[in-house]
C-alpha cells in the first residue's frame, strides 16, 4: 500500500503523524511510504531521517494526497485539505466529528474512508489511540493552569503549591478518566490541594485507593460541583463521551460562583467542551476572559510538546497502521471489531452512531 505523511497545517500543530521509526516498520512490510517535506522538523524529525528509513520525501501536501491509497495524520483535515481527500482513500486520525459539522459534511462528500483514532477500541475496552495522548494533554493542563493562575498572566496570582504557611492551590478536575487521572497526578505532585470528581463509584474507589494523599474523590453533581467552585482556584475539564459531544458541566450561570482569576481549563474542547462558555483557542492565542473567569481551551494541548507526543502516538498507532496497510481496512477491520469501532464515514456514509446523532444525519451500521 502506498501511506502518505502530509504535514500538519493547524495552528501551531507541531506534531506528524509517523516517526522515522514507524516508517521503517511499514517499509519492512513492503509497503511504500511518502513523507511531506519538512513534515517531521517541528517533532525533531529531518527529512534524511525519513529517507534513511526508506521514505521518499514529496515537496507538496497535494503530492501526499495525490500519491497515498491511505493518510497517516495527528489532527483532522481542515479547510485547505478538504479538497485533497478523495474517494476510497483511507483517512486515519483524529477526526472528532461530533463537534464539526463542516469537517462532517466535507468528509461524507469525499467518499474516503475515515477512521478516527478516538473511536477505535481495544480487546477490554477503553481507547487505546486516544490514551496516549490523553495523559499527555492531562498533565500539560495542569502546567498550563499553574501559568495563568500567574498575575501578569490574568490569574489570580496563586502558586500552585503555595509556601510554607500558605495554602496551596485549590484545583477541581471533572471526570477520572485517563486525562482528569493524569491531571490530578501532576496537581498533586505540585502541591495543589485536588479534589477530583466521577459519576463511578467504581472509579472514585480505585481513585481513593491509588491517588497521593493530596487528592480526595467526590461524587460528581451539579449540587456538589457548584459547592466546590467558590473556593476552587482552577478546574481541568476532562469528561468524555466516545465520539459524542461532551456534557456541560460547569454553564454560565456559575460562573458567578468563582471568584475573579480563577482559571478553567477545558481539555474536552475537542468534543465541544464540558464548559458552557468554552470556545477552541490556540497556542498562539490560548486564552480569554469570561465574567472574570480565565479560560483556557487549546484544541490540540499535546502539538506543545510534539516531541513527546509524536513518539506517544506513533508507539500506539503504528500496530494499527500496520494492519491496514497489510489487510486493507476491509479486512483489518472484519478481523479487529475494535478497529472497526474507528470507523466513521466510508462512502459517503456515517457509520459511527454519535456522530450521525449529534447532527440528526442519516446513520448506516458498518455492518450493513
């Protein structure tokens, strides 16, 4: 098969979607591999590295697109890329439908074959593809609210793990999966008094049992979220619903329970945001300011750390990215059920019941 490796164009996207190292693996699988020119620099990754492992290097993202039957990326097309998918290409990523309508309707009329790293499932569950980058974008949110927690930065002007004989930081993260895991761990290494919250009595258990004594549980409620906000200094918003849009669990209206400088940031801004007042920002222009309330909602956290991330994912992708290239997604996907859960629009059709719901479109079992 012939796999492309365009360059990232998103703002401040950093990240490529292959090491050097995972198209030395496709290469050894006979499989031909064209890297986009300068596509890895922004991850430490040069061009004589690509080639070296058996790339060839195409001056041009169309080049990429016109060559490969499938497209290996970090983030979703955008705008500029729409027109380059093609029909029965094979497009593998994260997409995020549910929060996108036009990147939706861009992909159904392509006719390409999308499979969304967010969606594909492991052999005992959870979200192998999303996990990695997960735990990274869940201990940055925590850097990122210990820096506008800063003064000069709009925030309170709170150290996050105070001095002795000052309190510490005071911070809430919403959901205990593997980012709010991983946020409440690097709050708490910090200093911060944490306090992290989940609808899963099972998982506050494993929670309590495993998290530093620092961090304490809480069952989460609208009632018992709105009691912690007034003394909170910042909240990491963290819940997921596979390929759904997120729930909003802090609306506008409480936001006057905070005080001014308080810091939200909103890791689930790519499934729309679990903030009623959130709204995508970048790395070059990361935060504003609602009610006096900081908001913090970077769509692609990990892109800051392309380095770490590239390896992150490549290290969980490239097992999958194998199989395609081998069997052809038809059949990858008939012999991995988890595989086949990635897959959210094939010609012309959503096939991923989330997506097709958040928009009221036609939905069409990959089944069928």
């Amino acid at each position: 098969m012939k796999v492309g490796i365009p360059k990232e164009i998103k703002n401040n996207e950093n990240r490529v979607g292959m090491t050097p190292a995972g198209v030395h693996e496709l290469v050894a699988h006979g499989h031909t591999v064209y890297v986009q020119h300068t596509a890895g620099d922004g991850s430490g990754f040069a061009d004589s590295e690509y080639e070296a492992a058996g790339a060839t290097i195409l001056p041009t993202i169309e080049d990429v697109y016109a060559q490969a039957e499938m497209i290996v990326k970090v983030k979703e097309p955008i705008e500029p890329e729409y027109k380059l998918v093609r029909p029965g290409q094979v497009v593998f990523t994260y997409f995020h439908f549910a929060c996108d309508k036009a990147l939706t309707d861009a992909m159904v009329a392509s006719g390409a074959t999308c499979i969304a790293y967010e969606t594909v499932t492991g052999p005992q569950g959870g979200l192998p593809l999303l996990i990695p980058m997960s735990e990274v974008a869940g201990r940055m949110s925590v850097q990122e609210a210990a820096r506008f927690l800063e003064k000069p930065q709009g925030g309170r002007g709170i150290l996050m793990g105070g001095v002795p004989g000052v309190k510490p930081a005071r911070v809430l993260v919403l959901g205990g999966g593997v980012v709010g895991r991983n946020a409440a761990l690097m709050a708490a290494g910090l200093g911060a008094e944490v306090t992290i919250t989940d609808i899963s009595l099972p998982t506050l258990r494993h929670l309590a049992e495993v998290m530093p004594a620092n961090v304490k549980t809480l069952f989460s409620s609208r009632h018992n979220i709105e009691a912690e906000l007034p003394t909170t200094d910042a909240v990491i918003g963290s819940v997921l619903i596979p390929g759904a849009q997120a729930p909003k669990l802090v609306t506008a209206d409480m936001l006057a329970l905070m005080r001014p400088g308080t810091v939200l940031v909103d890791v689930a801004i790519d499934q729309g945001g679990c903030f009623e007042t959130s709204h995508p920002t970048t790395h070059s222009d990361p935060v504003y300011n609602v009610d006096g309330i900081v908001h913090y909602a970077v769509a692609n956290i990990p892109g800051a750390v392309p380095y770490t991330s590239t390896l992150a994912l490549t290290n969980a992708t490239m097992p999958y990215a194998v199989r395609l290239a081998d069997m052809g997604w038809r059949e990858a996907c008939k012999a991995d059920k988890g595989l086949a859960e990635g897959v959210n629009v094939v010609d012309g059709k959503i096939t991923y019941k989330a997506v097709a719901d958040a928009f009221g479109m036609d939905y069409h079992p990959l089944s069928l």
